[in-house]
C-alpha cells in the first residue's frame, strides 16, 4: 500500500464510479480496479461492492476511506509547510524587557507588513536571565536584556562566557510615571522621601550575573518604600497607575500617546541617576536578517521619538 492508492481509494468513493475516477486521475480503468483489486487482497477487506447500480462502500471501506482522507491530508500539510514558497517565510523572534517603547516598536513593525506577506513572528516580554537562557538555547534568534549601567563589566564577562554577541540599544535614566491627579505631580522638587508613602509597582525579578538575588533585588528595590505591587506583565501596570493615583512606576522612556491615552504624565525626581541599558543580546556565528535588521531600525526610531519627549 503507497499514497497512490489512497488517492485512488478517495476519488473512486467522490465519483462512486470507477471509470470517472480513472479519467480523474488520467490513467485507464483496467490499471485503476487491478490496483484497487490488489489494495484489497493485502489489507483482507471490501473496501468497494460493485453494483448494477455503480460503486457502493462498504463499512470496512467507510472506515478505511476516513484514514486514507486524514492520511492525504496530513501529507499535504508537511508538502506545504516544506515547499520552496513556504521556506521563503519570514521569521523573526525577539524576547524582550516589559518596556513600552519596545512594544510600541514592535506593533508599528508589524504594520509594514501586508495581507499577502509570509510571516511567523514571535514576541515575548520576560526578564532579563530568561531572555539569555531562551536565546542561548535557540528558542529565539533575539533577545533584548536590560540592567544598570554599573553592572556592566559583570554582563560583558557573562556574554564572552556563554558565546553572546552583543550591541547597545539603549542607555537611559528611568522616568517617575504616576496618574495626572496624583498628589506628587504638585511636588516641583521629588526626591526618594517623597515617595515613602505611596505604593511602588514594579516588576520582581532582577538579574545580574554572579550577584546573588537577594543583593541584587536590594539595589533595585529598596527598603525605603514599604508598600509594593509586583507584576508580571505589562498591561497591568497601566491598569493600576491609571486607577489608584497613590501609585508610581519606574520605567524607560514611554511613548507620548501611551501617556495619553491612561492619563499618565512622566515627573522628574532629582535623587534619580542611575543609568540603565537596553542590549541587544543573540549568538555568536548569528547573521542579522533583513527582517531583524527593519524591526532594529523602527525600534532606534522610536527610542529617539521618546528621548526627545
């Protein structure tokens, strides 16, 4: 038994006839009932009853013409998915830190793309130690990682030890977001005092290379603020901020119509000046594509429109 009789099978039960089914398929008839006759023989069953009538199946054959359907389809999906046309797919993944001119980025380049263009496209926010680990592994050609500048010389030795190329996004002061009617948008001066009595939300999982967690998540987040919300996942930060206006976030740079559009303003606070980066990290040997190199482009676009704000 091969495909052709199983191609055979299906078209004789849509025609309910062997000689329609033989000019289908532009062989002669005698060829096609000989090779239906010898299906038969091998698998022991009467897959088709001929009757004055025509073709009937019988309910061997109703069962055996459903495997041979699912069959011919599942091959023709694998043909398609390895043809010339489909190879030529654009692919393009990218991890990348909860930042909102990163996400603004990404859906002005999905845009460029039309209705006909061949695509699978992948995106996913995560910390900074899953954005490596995914990217060391293969799981995703890029990855973009954000940390404070100061620990630079630790993610350098870290790149060079696991074989990661590398290359500057980014380098930033993180901006103080909070609701427009928040009582801190009337503080002209904002120091780190200011901010004790409201609710930090914030992301819990820090990274820096050879640093214990505990003392890394005490830089980053320290004890001077007594309330904090954790969260995983971007949308819900704007959620809160718009909402509970005793909150505030450290972030990168936003987009002005994001601001907008949950009531948020940035404010300076004059304690604030550490410095972070964003850094493109994928493996070494790894040959940016076009499609990479045109989301990088729109992604240094926006990361000036955002600076200038």
């Amino acid at each position: 038994m091969n495909l052709m009789h199983l191609k055979y099978v299906v078209e004789i039960d849509k025609t309910r006839s062997i000689s329609k089914a033989a000019e289908n398929l532009y062989m002669g008839q005698p060829n096609l009932s000989r090779s239906i006759k010898e299906l038969e023989q091998s698998l022991q069953i009467t897959i088709f009853k001929r009757t004055p009538k025509g073709i009937e199946v019988t309910p061997d054959g109703e069962e055996f013409i459903q495997y041979a359907k699912k069959i011919l389809a599942d091959v023709e999906t694998v043909e398609k998915k390895y043809t010339q046309k489909e190879k030529h797919k654009e692919k393009f993944s990218i991890l990348g830190p909860r930042a909102s001119y990163i996400g603004y980025s990404f859906v002005e380049f999905m845009r460029g793309f039309d209705s006909k263009s061949l695509i699978e496209i992948v995106y996913k926010e995560t910390n900074s130690l899953k954005a490596i680990n995914k990217v060391l592994q293969g799981e995703y050609r890029l990855g973009i990682i954000r940390y404070r500048s100061s620990f630079q010389d630790q993610f350098k030795k870290m790149f060079e030890e696991k074989g990661l190329d590398y290359e500057l996004i980014y380098e930033f002061r993180h901006r103080l977001i909070v609701h427009q009617s928040s009582p801190l948008c009337k503080i002209e001066n904002i120091t780190y005092r200011d901010l004790e009595n409201y609710i930090e939300i914030c992301y819990p999982d820090p990274y820096v290379p050879h640093l214990p967690f505990s003392d890394v998540k005490k830089i980053e987040l320290p004890d001077s603020i007594n309330r904090r919300i954790y969260i995983y996942e971007r949308a819900s930060q704007f959620d809160l901020l718009e909402n509970l206006d005793n909150t505030f976030m450290w972030v990168s740079p936003v987009p002005k119509e994001l601001l907008d559009k949950y009531n948020l303003v940035e404010i300076k606070c004059n304690d604030n000046v550490n410095e972070y980066r964003d850094v493109l990290i994928f493996r070494k040997g790894y040959h940016l594509t076009d499609i990479d190199k045109r989301f990088l482009t729109i992604l240094c676009d926006i990361k000036r429109e955002v600076n200038q704000d």
